[in-house]
C-alpha cells in the first residue's frame, strides 16, 4: 500500500481539503537533529509564505482590496 492510500486511511477527515506534500526525507535522524532541522527548513520553504506574504499579504486570503 503506498503512503498516500495510508494517510487518507488513518487520517480520512482531516485530509477532505488539505494538501500533502512528500519532502523525501528519509526518517534516519533523532528529534531536532540540526541535520533534520537544516533539511528541513531547506525543504519546506518553498511551500510556505514568505514573510512579506504573511498576515494581510497577498497569499493571505484577505477579502480587503
């Protein structure tokens, strides 16, 4: 069974409107590991707001404007 069909088993209701992203990272490091921590943080930015983006920014989805 793959990861995906998994998840939507276990955690059915809660994924209806999320979005998954896989960061391919194998699960080889201890709890705040800074190799996990810099991997991590590596991975994830490009799918997180930017600062600027953030409250009231444009990917906020504010109705001002």
């Amino acid at each position: 069974m793959d990861l995906r069909a998994k998840l939507q088993r276990r955690f059915k209701s809660q994924l209806k409107r999320a979005r998954v992203i896989c960061l391919d990272i194998p699960d080889d490091y201890a709890f705040m590991q800074p190799e996990l921590v810099a991997l991590l943080e590596k991975k994830v930015t490009r799918f997180l707001p930017s600062p600027l983006e953030g409250e009231g920014g444009p990917r906020s989805g504010s109705d001002e404007g």
